[in-house]
C-alpha cells in the first residue's frame, strides 16, 4: 500500500502518543475507581494504591486482556468493510483514542466517575458509522456489549449485597465479632484467589503459551487460594489489636482485619481492571499499528508487547496526577466506606469484571463497581445512600457514549483532512 511508505512511522507514532493519552484518561478516572473503595475506607495509602496499580494492572492487561483487546480492536467493526480503504480505519481508531482521550480529561477534571468502555465503544461506533456506513458496525457485538453495561453493574450489587449481608451474619452481628474475623476471614480471601486465578489460567495463560487441561487448572486455582488464604492469616496474625474489652473496640479490631484483606482485593480489583480495560487504549493502538506496518487488515494478530507495556505506564502515570479526584468521589462521597463494606464491594467488582474478560465482553469497572457500592449501601438502608451524588454519577453515564462517538467524529474528519 503505497500510501503507507511515507507515513508508517507518522501514524505509529501518533498511535503512540494518543494511545499514552488515552491510558492516562483511563489511570486518573478508572484506576481511581478500582482503588477508591480501598483509598476511601483507609485501609491502603494513594502511595500503596500507585504500588498495587502498577503491578497488577500489567499483570492483568498482559496475561488476561487478549480476548477484550480483540473485541475493542475487531468485534465493534467490520474489517472487511475497510479492505478497499485501510486508512480510513487508520484515521478512525486514531480518532477514536483522541476522542476517548478528550472526553477521559474532561471528566477527570469534573471529578465524574464515567466509562472508558463507554467512551471508546462509542468512540469506535461513531467514526465507522459516519466515515464508512451504519453497516461497518457489528451491531450485534455492539448489542450485547450495551446490555452488559446494564448487567454487570447489577451482578456487582447483588453480590457485594449478598458478601457484606454473609459478614453481617458471620462475623459483624456475632457474640464475638472479632474471632469470627480471624477465622473466617481467610475463607474469603480464598474465594478472591480461586476466582481470579482459575479465570486467568483458563483464558490468559493460553495467551503466553501455557497449556493446563485434564483438571489441572482446578488443582493450581486451588493451590493459588490456599496460598492468599495462608497468606492472609499469616498477616492478620501480626495485626496489632485495641486491647480493651468493650463491643466498641471489637469492632475496631474487625475493621483493622479487613483493612489488612482489602490489600489482597485491592490487588484482585487492579488485575480485574487491567484484564478489561486496558483494552480500551491497546486495541486501537494495536489496529493501526497493524495497518500501518503492512498495509492491510489482518484478521488476528499479536499485540506488540511495547504498546501493552505503554499503555501500563500511561495508566499508572494518570492515576498518580489526576486520580484523587475521582477516588474522592466514589471512594468517599456515594456512602459510608469502612473496611468490611469496602472489601464486599471490591471482590464482588473483582470477579464480575474477571468473568467478563473471560467472555471477552469489554464491560464497565466504573458501573460494576459503582453498583458494587450501592449493593453495600443497600444491606445498610437506602438512607446509607447520597442519591444526588449517585444521580450525577448517572447522568455522567448517559453522556459519556454520545460525547465519545461526537468526539471521534470530529477528530475523524480532522485527521482524513490533514492526510489527504
């Protein structure tokens, strides 16, 4: 493709830089909402919160973010529709990360907790739409990516509901709150390893070549959460209790336990989020690196490991500059967040989010952890809950799509009239 020649490096580079700009958006307002309910209920630092994030965030993207890379990168469009035109797509997906980018700024300026999912789907629709044809757009996978942004968030309250009302039962509304912590609460961190790690051996280690069959991946998921749950109780053991005897204390104590389980859930949340929304800036950065190397559309092919290492960085440099605004937000204004409601919210954000890269549906962290919150918020009254905040939070969401998919439109066109 003669077209390509003189502008490979322009449009790699360019790739680059928005899709920097892009991870950055997605750092300063989705990382912020993966780490808000353990920033918000005290029970990790902003610092420990940038530590975590950059660890697991790239242990997620790298080992179980394939099948959402794909979906952003090939679901959304038909590629077949840019085979005449390759740099159409070029344009568009460059389009679409700047648009996303933008709009990322501008919530994360407001302190609004909205979708990158949103805003790159929309993004990604909007130029294909507009710069090709309504039928460029797989409306299918469109389809029932718009409903999981309805139920996941749903899935994620009725099990942060269900987690928070079993450590009500279990442990809060007990004789002595305080054993009952230390014993069960390295059943739950069990849960949060062998959730996560059979999700990630059963989709994301294929992706680095290792195959487990025959029930091994049940065994090593096993192993994994014997590992935290020791792990956990080896922590809580050094945890130092309030000695005095009164019910108030007890409690205190209880809190202090699951401060110290929210670090694991923390980290279970960043690598959720890695797994699932670091697709949001790699899969167009991937496409028109793709194109711009070869010229042509391949139906699959490998992501480089610089731009999954890019987009990383981007995210964990967003969080540390601009992502208290948005932690402030979720983490402190929607309800009340101690340790015990933080971590219901979090596991349950954490596997719904897991599950959903393991289908490869690109879901919303900011709407499944959001409905997380209001899960928890509902086990204690609706009373628990500022609905205005949640109101604004709402109207944030119904913005973000028709904002992305205006955005890239615009930034489309600019791009085809500077290229042309």
């Amino acid at each position: 493709m003669e077209f390509l020649t003189d502008t490979t490096t322009i449009y790699i580079a360019l790739a680059a830089i928005f899709g920097v700009f892009m991870a950055w958006g997605i750092g300063a307002n989705d990382v912020a909402n993966a780490m808000a309910t353990s920033v918000g209920s005290k029970s990790i630092t902003i610092k420990q919160a940038l530590i975590i994030a950059a660890i697991f965030e790239f242990a997620g993207a790298y080992l179980a973010g394939g099948q959402v890379t794909e979906t952003i990168r090939n679901g959304l469009v038909d590629m077949d529709a840019f085979s005449a035109k390759p740099e159409v797509l070029v344009w568009g997906m460059l389009g679409s990360l700047l648009a996303a980018g933008t709009w990322l700024l501008v919530a994360s300026l407001r302190g609004w907790p909205v979708s990158t999912t949103h805003s790159i789907v929309g993004a990604v629709v909007g130029f294909a739409a507009v710069g090709v044809g309504v039928d460029a757009v797989n409306w299918s996978t469109v389809g029932t990516t718009a409903v999981s942004w309805v139920f996941s968030p749903m899935i994620s309250g009725v099990l942060a509901f269900l987690i928070f009302m079993s450590l009500q039962k279990l442990v809060l509304n007990t004789k002595n709150p305080l054993q009952n912590a230390i014993k069960y609460g390295p059943f739950y961190l069990f849960m949060v390893g062998f959730v996560l790690s059979l999700l990630t051996i059963k989709k994301g280690l294929k992706h680095v070549g290792l195959h487990l069959d025959n029930g091994m991946d049940l065994v090593l998921s096993v192993v994994v959460g014997i590992m935290i749950a020791l792990l956990g109780r080896w922590l809580i053991s050094r945890v130092k209790f309030d000695e005095k005897v009164d019910r108030r204390s007890h409690f205190a104590n209880v809190e202090k336990i699951f401060a110290v389980m929210m670090v694991f859930t923390a980290s279970a949340m960043a690598f959720a989020h890695g797994s699932n929304d670091v697709a949001n800036a790699v899969g167009p950065m991937a496409a028109v690196i793709d194109v711009a190397q070869s010229g042509v559309m391949a139906a699959k092919s490998s992501v480089p490991s610089w731009v999954l290492l890019v987009g990383a960085v981007g995210i964990v440099v967003g969080l540390a500059t601009y992502g208290y605004k948005v932690i402030q937000t979720v983490g402190n204004k929607i309800t009340e967040l101690t340790p015990t409601r933080g971590f219901s919210a979090e596991i349950s954000t954490a596997m719904t989010v897991v599950m959903a890269s393991y289908t490869g549906i690109p879901v919303s962290t900011t709407h499944t952890l959001v409905g997380a919150i209001l899960g928890v918020g509902f086990a204690r009254g609706i009373a628990a809950i500022d609905l205005r905040v949640v109101g604004g939070i709402f109207m944030s969401w119904v913005v973000t799509l028709p904002a992305g998919a205006l955005l890239s439109v615009i930034f489309f066109y600019l791009l085809r009239g500077i290229f042309v």
